[in-house]
C-alpha cells in the first residue's frame, strides 16, 4: 500500500481532481478526512477509514488518498520523505480562487465573519495556505514522488495533467474524464457541495458566476506565480512542459518579505 494525497487549497478544484483519482480502479479515496500526517498511526488509520469509505472486505488498491487544503492538517517531514507518500499539488489561479471562497462564505459560516471582512479573509486564506505547500514542496524534494498541475491546466490539457500523474503513480491504465459519484459527494466536510459536482464527469462550460472586482496585482498574484515557479523547480509538472502562470508578475515577488509576515 502506497498513500497518495492532493495537496490544495480551498476553491481549487481538488474535490474534482480527488473523484478523477479516486475512480481510478488502482486508487481508493476520494475526500477529505481533516487531518495531519505524524507518524505510520496516522497512515493506519487512513487506510482503515478509507476502507470504511470505499469497501467492505478489504482494499485491493495500490494507493489510498486523501485530499489537505489546510495549513493545519500538517504531514511531518518524516512522513512527507518516505518513498511509498506521493503528493499531488494542485493550485488555481487567486482570481477564480477569491471569488469563489468570498462567495461560499456566507453559506459555510453566516454569522462567522462580518460581511465587508469576507474578502480580506479569503485573501488571507489563499495566501497562508500557499505559503504552506510551498514549504511542503521544499521537504518533499523528490519530482519522482510530487507532480504539480493547475485546475485551469486540468480543464484545459486533461491528457497532459492525467498523463503526468499516470506516469508517476505508474497506473496500468489511464485516468479518466469521468468519474463516480458516492455517498459522501457533495455533502458538507467532504469537499465541493455544489449541483456540478454530482454530474460524474468534467465540465468546462458552466457559467461563469458575477465576481467581485479583484485586484490583478498585489502580493497574492504575485505568490501564486512565484508558487507556480517553486513547485515547477520541485516538482514534476504536464509531462515536463513548463508550467505558466496565468498572470504576469510586474515585479519580482519578495518571498522574505511574505514569510517574515506570515511567521
């Protein structure tokens, strides 16, 4: 048994890529437990919970996943260097990614947050959690145990993305567009609960929702395309093509800045 996890942040898309993984007959998962990864306790009993999930008489697959998107749930060194963890690291670019947590908010915590703090908070949000996959990233060290993909490079070279995840997870079989649809979908805690995530299959052509209008400059662009640049140095990416951010930089990003704020 090898332990595969999507590494995100929230609003990415990793519900999507987690049921694409997932549905693969080699890889049992498909959400998101909540929790870090210490010490072989905390793998034991992925597998375990997973195999409550998933199977009632034992797992026969070659991977078990689970999906992190909180800074929070930490995988120790010890855990992220061992040669049977593999890590899938997947970001969205801020724009998309602001919007659609600043507009989920609301929903998930109505009394949480006042309203006009919403967006700082997203910001905020997609930020830290940046700052901690690339830490991640830097431990793991090992392009033959992490891939990294975007959801936009998902939703628009899906052969690419699923062909560098096949190859370093060395699947006999393809990855595919559809996917199934469990118990767990949709529901809250276990990851995206929108109607679109229950059609079984990628969609590209959803409308688009009206956005706030958010800044395409400031240091959040400028640490997502500076992650997008780390992650590409650590990781394997859509068969070795470069992976380029989907907004430009006017100025380099001052990384000891950021970390020096957010210690």
């Amino acid at each position: 048994m090898r332990y595969l996890f999507v590494l995100s942040h929230m609003r990415s898309g990793s519900s999507l890529l987690a049921h694409l993984l997932g549905s693969h007959p080699e890889i049992a998962g498909y959400g998101e437990l909540h929790r870090g990864y210490r010490a072989q306790e905390d793998l034991d009993r992925l597998v375990v919970d997973v195999e409550k999930q998933v199977s009632s008489s034992g797992l026969s697959q070659r991977y078990v996943l689970d999906k992190i998107l909180h800074n929070r749930h930490e995988i120790h060194p010890h855990i992220a260097t061992r040669p049977d963890t593999l890590f899938v690291f997947l970001l969205r670019e801020p724009n998309a990614s602001i919007s659609s947590l600043n507009a989920r908010l609301p929903e998930w915590c109505p009394a949480a947050i006042d309203a006009t703090d919403t967006y700082n908070w997203s910001v905020e949000q997609y930020r830290m959690r940046l700052m901690g996959m690339r830490r991640l990233a830097r431990t793991v060290d090992d392009p033959t145990r992490c891939c990294f993909v975007t959801f936009e490079q998902l939703l628009g070279d899906t052969r690419l993305v699923f062909s560098a995840i096949e190859s370093m997870l060395k699947l006999e079989s393809p990855l595919s567009e559809e996917y199934s649809v469990v118990s767990e979908t949709g529901k809250p805690g276990f990851g995206d609960t929108s109607e679109h995530i229950h059609a079984g299959r990628i969609l590209r052509d959803l409308p688009k929702r009206s956005q706030p209008d958010i800044s395409q400059s400031g240091e959040h662009v400028e640490l997502y395309q500076d992650t997008c640049r780390l992650l590409g140095r650590y990781c394997r990416t859509t068969d070795g093509h470069p992976v380029r951010p989907h907004i430009f930089a006017q100025k380099p990003f001052d990384i000891e800045r950021a970390l020096q704020t957010h210690r």
